[in-house]
C-alpha cells in the first residue's frame, strides 16, 4: 500500500521556542540521586541517552536542580525506564517541594536501594541502570551534560531482547514509554523490523 502526503509549504521556525513548536521523540527516564541526609530523589528527564555503544550514559540537567546537586556530591546516579503505567507517577516526581524542601509526590513511586552504587531503583520500570559520574559539562546554555558510566543493569524479564541474530524473530520488549516534546506521551506496541541493507554492518 503506498501513502500519499499532502505537499506542505516549508517555513521559518523562531528559534526563540525552537523545540516547541515540532514534535519530537524522546525516551522518558526517571533519573534517581541522593540527598546530603541520604533520602531519595527522583525526577524525569527526556534530554538522556547512551553516549557510546558502550556502557556511556548521559543526561541533561539544570545545575538549578537536585538532581544534579545530589549526582556531582555523590558522583553517582541511578536511571529508570518507566513502564507506561508509571507515567502519571514519572510526572509527579517533578512535583513541587514542601517547607520542609520534600517532595511529598515521591510517595507514588516504590523505591528500593540499587545494589551496585549508593543510589536509589525506582520499581516498575522496565529497565534500570546504576551509574558512576564520570564527567560534567556545564554552561551547555543554562543546562549542564551528566555522563555516567553504568555499572550495574536490571531488566525485567519481558523488556530483555534475546541476542540472537537479527534475522530471528524476537520480542520487542511490551510496551515502550515515549516522551513526545513538547508535553505528550505515547506507548509503542507495534515495532517493525528496521529496513538494514544487506549486509549492514555499524
Ligand atoms: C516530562 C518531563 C521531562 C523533563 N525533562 C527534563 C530534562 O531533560 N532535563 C531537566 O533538567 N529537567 C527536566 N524536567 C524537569 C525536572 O524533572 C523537574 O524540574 C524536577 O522537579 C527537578 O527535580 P529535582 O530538583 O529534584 O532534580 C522534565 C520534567 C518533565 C515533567
């Protein structure tokens, strides 16, 4: 079946809310840190991704938030991949702090010690990696980059993909969250296999 696309006129965007007016993909991870007194923190990020093909990941963060006061004190953060249930849960960590600077929203989520760094797993999520801090770059704009190097990685059962080669069919991994910028989510049920020329090799 081919589809057809109405032909539509090309314009300028403002690059004063350049993100904001196109949509885009993003993952959605629940970024976990601890607090000088050692209580829990956790709050979603969309700006996250594997830096290498190794085990490199990185994040991108105000230096106004706790997060990332917490991860350059502990050099250490944690990163959940919520499953699309915990959506409303993932939005409410970015709940606001009460006079006592806790944020009572926190309780939505199930929270457990990770096993590897000092830091704080966020249940329900489909997949968890424990990280080191290896490097900071600020002044990214009024943002700073977090790169961490993962040590340790949880999976549930259902999320992990078999290593078998592409050609065999494997699961996808249930339902995928999806940050969709500016402000709208999506799960992904149904993937395909991508189109590799024969031979493709990275
Ligand atoms: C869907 C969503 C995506 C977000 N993405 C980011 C991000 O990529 N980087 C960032 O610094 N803040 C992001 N935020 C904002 C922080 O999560 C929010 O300011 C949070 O309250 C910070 O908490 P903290 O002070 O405990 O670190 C996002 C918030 C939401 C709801």
């Amino acid at each position: 079946m081919t589809t057809t696309t109405r032909p539509s006129r090309v314009v300028s965007v403002p690059l004063d809310s350049l993100w904001e007016r196109f949509s885009t993909v993003a993952p959605l991870v629940l970024i976990g840190t601890l607090e000088a007194d050692g209580s829990p923190d956790v709050a979603p990020k969309h700006l996250a991704m594997p830096l290498s093909w190794r085990t490199l990941f990185g994040f991108v963060c105000s230096p106004d938030h706790a997060t990332y006061r917490n991860a350059v004190a502990t050099e250490t953060f944690t990163v959940g991949f919520p499953s699309p249930e915990l959506v409303l849960a993932s939005s409410l960590a970015a709940g606001p702090r009460d006079t006592d600077g806790d944020k009572p929203t926190l309780e939505m989520l199930s929270l457990s010690p990770a096993h590897v760094v000092d830091g704080v797993l966020v249940g329900g999520c489909a997949v968890s990696l424990e990280c080191r801090l290896e490097r900071v770059i600020d002044d990214l704009d009024e943002n700073s980059l977090l790169v961490g190097r993962v040590v340790a990685a949880h999976a549930s059962e259902r999320a992990l993909l078999d290593t078998a080669p592409a050609a065999t069919p494997r699961p996808d991994g249930g339902p995928l969250l999806v940050y969709v910028h500016p402000g709208r989510v999506a799960s992904v049920h149904d993937t395909k296999p991508f189109p590799y020329h024969r031979g493709f090799h990275r």
